[in-house]
C-alpha cells in the first residue's frame, strides 16, 4: 500500500485592490499538477485528491488558491508508509563528471561541402 504528497506552492503574484501583493498558484500549476496526477494514475492505478489552499485577496467573498495538496493513494483504504531513502556507493573505476577539455573538430555545415559530380 502507498500513499504519496505532493504540494504545489505558489509560481505567481496577485495584486489584491488595495495593492497588496498575493503569492498565489497560477491556473497553469494547477493543470500542470493534476495533469501530472493524471498520468500517474493512468501508469499505476489507484485514486488522487485535490486540497487547495485559499487566502482572501481583500474583495467580499473572493479568495485566491495559494496552495494545493495533491495525495495519491494505490487504493481507496491506503495508510502512508514512509520512503527509503536510497544511496549510491561509488563504484571502482568509474569516473563521473570529468574536468579535463576535450577537442573536437567541427563537422562541415551541408553547404560548405562540395558537391560529387
């Protein structure tokens, strides 16, 4: 069983009337993160659902999403269970990220080759 968090913070600023400027989680995000629930359900099943986070933005009755808490469970009666954190031991021989220059010799643009006759 599993069951996974994900929060989508805020990406952009509302100006509220009185000038105030409110952090809030764009349209975008919020289609981009359902979007991405989407196709983890559609990849390995199970069900999601959508907390949003609302702040006034000083207009009666007009609140703004400043957060989103999306919780993807396996199954409708999932429990959480914590993550293993996963290292890598180094391996014997293996290099990664060398600093050392490398030349290369650029390869003729189509039109700087001459044509076979």
């Amino acid at each position: 069983m599993a069951v996974r968090t994900v929060r989508v913070g805020p990406d952009s600023l509302l100006q509220a009337r009185n000038g105030e400027q409110i952090a809030v989680v764009s349209r975008n995000a919020q289609i981009q993160a359902i979007a991405d629930f989407v196709t983890v359900c559609d990849v390995c099943g199970g069900t999601f659902n959508v907390l949003f986070g609302r702040v006034p933005t000083g207009l009666p009755g007009e609140m703004a999403t400043n957060e989103m808490m999306i919780n993807w469970m396996d199954r409708g009666d999932a429990k959480s269970q914590y993550e293993e954190t996963v290292h890598f031991e180094p391996q014997g021989g293996v290099v990664i990220g060398v600093d050392e220059e490398v030349e290369t010799v650029p390869e003729p643009l189509a039109e700087d080759v001459p044509a076979a006759v």
